[in-house]
C-alpha cells in the first residue's frame, strides 16, 4: 500500500500523552487568504469536536454569511463548547446568556450605569462583557424565553441594534447562535423562527466507533487544559470576518445568476412538500448557496451549492431532514452524492477490518487462537484499500469531487494510519494461516 505514502499531510497522530497531541491548533494560514482561513477554522473544529460536522459546517457558514444559526438538541452535545471555540479561534469579543422566561434586560443588555443616573440622569448601562459589545453572540434556551425577549431579539437579528435608553446602539456583532432543548410551534413563534436562516438538529452520537473516538478525545482535550490550558492560535480576525460577509452581500447575485432556477425550484418542491418556506427564507437560501460557493474560491455557484444550502436554510423541525434529502435527490441537484457514500462505506469498512486485524495480531502474539473469519478479513482489507486507493484517484480527476475528499481529509488519514499500521500484520498473518 505504497499509495497511502503520497496522501497529503498523512502524518501519524502523535500519542494523547504529548503536548503536540492531535487536539493541538491548526497553524494559521501564512498568505493571509480569508478563504484558507475559513477552511481552517472548519478543520480545526471538526478536529476537537468529534461526530458533529454538519453543526460545525452550519456555525462556520453563520460566521462566514452573517446570517443567525438555529441548533436544536439536548444538552450535552458541545453546543457551547464549539461557539466558544469559534469565537476564541477568531479573538472575537464573546457574549454567552441563557435565556428564560424572567430574564431581565440587564443580564443581556448589561446593568444599569448607577453613577450616571443619580449625577447626570442618563440612562445608561455598563455594557462590558454584554451583548453591546460582542463580535460573537449565544443566546442559549432561546425558547425558553418570554415573547417581549423574543421580540427584542428579531430586532437584533434583523438590526444588529439595541435601545438603551433614548440611544439606538448598532451591534458589532458578526455572529449570533441561538439554541435550544425543543421548539416552541405556537404561531406567535414562526416570526421568529422563520430568522432564524441556518439550522441545524442534533442528538447524542449513536455510532459505537464514533463514541469512542469522541470519549478519547474529551479526555485528551482534558488533558491539554491540565497540563497547560486549551490556549488557541487565532486563525482569523473579526475584521476579515466583516470584509468577506461584506463582499459577500456585493457578490451574491452574480454568484448565484446560473443556479437561480434550482432555488426556485427547490423552494417550490419544498412548499409542495409540507414545508413552510417564506418569500424572505427563499432569498436567504439564494444568498447562503453563494456564500458556499465564495467559501470554496469560486465566484459562480453549482447545483451542489444548493443543495448544501437547502439541507440547512428548508428544514423548519427535525422531521423535516429527511425530507430535504429526498428533494434533493429527487431533483438531481447533489451530483456528488455516490462519491460521499462510496467513502462514507469505505472509510468505515477501512476502520473496522483494520481494527479487527490489529487485535488479531495481538491475539497471535500472546499464543490465543485467531479468530476463524480471520482469512475472509485480510481479504476484505485488500479488497477495501485497493478500492480506496482506485476511489481517491478517480476523486482527483476534477475539482468537485476533490473538494469531496477535502471535507473527508480528516476522516482519511485517520483510516488510512490505521491501515497503514494493520498491512504488515495483515502480511505476516497471512503467512501464518
């Protein structure tokens, strides 16, 4: 498998015990370029946080587009923990309140500047550490919070303003992430979750593999702040940050003139389908589709452009999920799907069989008997790494699909280290059987 040598950056993992363990930061990008950035934020992330790609795909198109990420899901999978992380990665101000039905303007506005009431009658707040000055905004339980809140914070997303006192104050906000354990679906609700453009549902990871990969790494995570704190390298700035959403909004109808059609007629499937999308929700999928499209370096949008944006911008509840996925299936609008099953099937094929062989070789070594399907895995593992080897070359042969095997990178090299590792075992077992 002399063909694994020449994947890029295919280093081995150093051990969890190290400093340079694999949750250490990425390196920022040394030719400055925003979009390299983006694309480094987004790795370092999915590096940290395992089994949540979608989410981190969605909080990295919030910051990139300026629109308001939604996140559904119970507690305790890493909602938080990723917009911190974020914002950290970009040295933004960092704003963090958990909403609920009492919550005074003060825990979100900040309190009340005492001094300049009683000498000077101003109405005033101390708005440091408050959501007047954040660059990156969680406003957590969202719908936990009272209708006079909610209220208040569709001015917010639609304004980036405040009004403290007799002063309207403009927001300096790039982000705003907003969560919740359930959604509220009476009517006086759907104003404010129809702002609410990117959207994302969570649970707890399932997969037994992913589960231990994602324990494996909390703990090396906890390890790190032990020994010497979870400090961050900044990636990007918030002043790049503005620029791009800012060219984004200059470039956006251009970017998108050739695919206007299948956003009209994704929005129209969708709506015959049962799923309520507004005229306001259509000019946002248009908008978020050019900003995937800008994120990857290209000016002019495809159909898989759109159906990244679809899967984000048309879902209202969870249920909703599958039924975009048809849509975009039934429309032909995801051309590179095969390819993200066939890796999807072999990465996970890749992972098991070599695994299996590992463990058989230390069986071998301590005079254990092997296991009797051991012949029908060295066979199965030839059989995967000359089909992934086949997959990869024929993923090069076009942009498109190489940016495919760019979003599965880390996934890679992952398997192919594990492969790497189980092929002379493989050999010598074979030799034994």
């Amino acid at each position: 498998m002399s063909w694994l040598a020449k994947t890029p950056n295919s280093r081995a993992p150093e051990p969890a015990g190290k400093k340079e363990a694999q949750t250490a930061p990425a390196q920022a990008p040394t030719n400055g370029n925003t979009i390299d950035a983006f694309k480094q934020l987004e790795a370092e992330l999915r590096q940290r946080f395992v089994g949540r790609d979608r989410e981190i795909r969605a909080a990295i198109l919030a910051l990139a587009s300026g629109e308001p990420m939604y996140w559904e899901g119970p507690p305790g999978t890493a909602k938080t923990s990723i917009v911190e992380t974020l914002a950290s990665l970009i040295g933004a101000r960092y704003f963090y309140v958990q909403l609920h039905e009492y919550i005074e303007p003060d825990e979100v506005l900040g309190p009340i500047d005492v001094v300049a009431l009683r000498e000077r009658g101003e109405l005033r707040r101390v708005t440091s550490g408050y959501l007047p000055e954040a660059e990156v905004a969680f406003f957590d339980e969202v719908y936990r919070a009272s209708g006079a809140m909610l209220n208040m914070l569709i001015d917010i997303i639609l304004n980036k303003r405040v009004r403290i006192g007799n002063s309207i104050v403009k927001l300096p906000t790039v982000a705003m992430y907003f969560a919740a354990n359930f959604r509220r679906s009476e009517e006086e609700f759907a104003a404010f979750h129809d702002r609410l453009v990117l959207r994302v549902f969570s649970d707890y990871v399932a997969d037994k593999a992913m589960l231990k990969e994602l324990v494996e790494r909390g703990l090396e995570l906890l390890q790190l702040k032990a020994v010497n704190g979870l400090t961050t390298k900044q990636l990007l700035t918030v002043g790049e940050v503005r620029k791009f959403q800012l060219q984004a909004m200059v470039k956006a109808k251009k970017v998108v003139a050739g695919v206007l059609d299948k956003v009209v007629e994704v929005v129209a499937a969708a709506r015959a389908a049962g799923i309520p999308v507004s005229d306001r929700r259509a000019v946002k999928l248009a908008y978020v589709t050019a900003v995937i499209a800008l994120m990857d370096g290209r000016n002019s949008a495809d159909a898989d452009d759109v159906a990244d944006a679809a899967r984000l911008v048309l879902p209202l509840e969870p249920s909703d999920v599958d039924k975009v996925e048809q849509l975009i299936k039934q429309l032909g609008l995801d051309t590179l799907a095969s390819i993200r099953t066939k890796l999807d099937t072999l990465i996970t094929e890749a992972k098991r069989l070599s695994s299996t062989i590992i463990e058989a070789y230390a069986k071998m070594l301590r005079g254990e008997e092997m296991p009797p399907e051991l012949p029908d895995v060295i066979e199965a593992f030839q059989r995967v790494a000359a089909e992934l080897q086949q997959e990869l070359r024929r993923a090069k042969g076009s942009s498109k699909t190489a940016r495919v095997v760019k979003q599965y990178l880390p996934r890679l090299k992952e398997a192919i280290e594990l492969m790497r590792r189980a092929e002379p075992m493989a050999r010598e077992l074979a030799s034994r059987l």
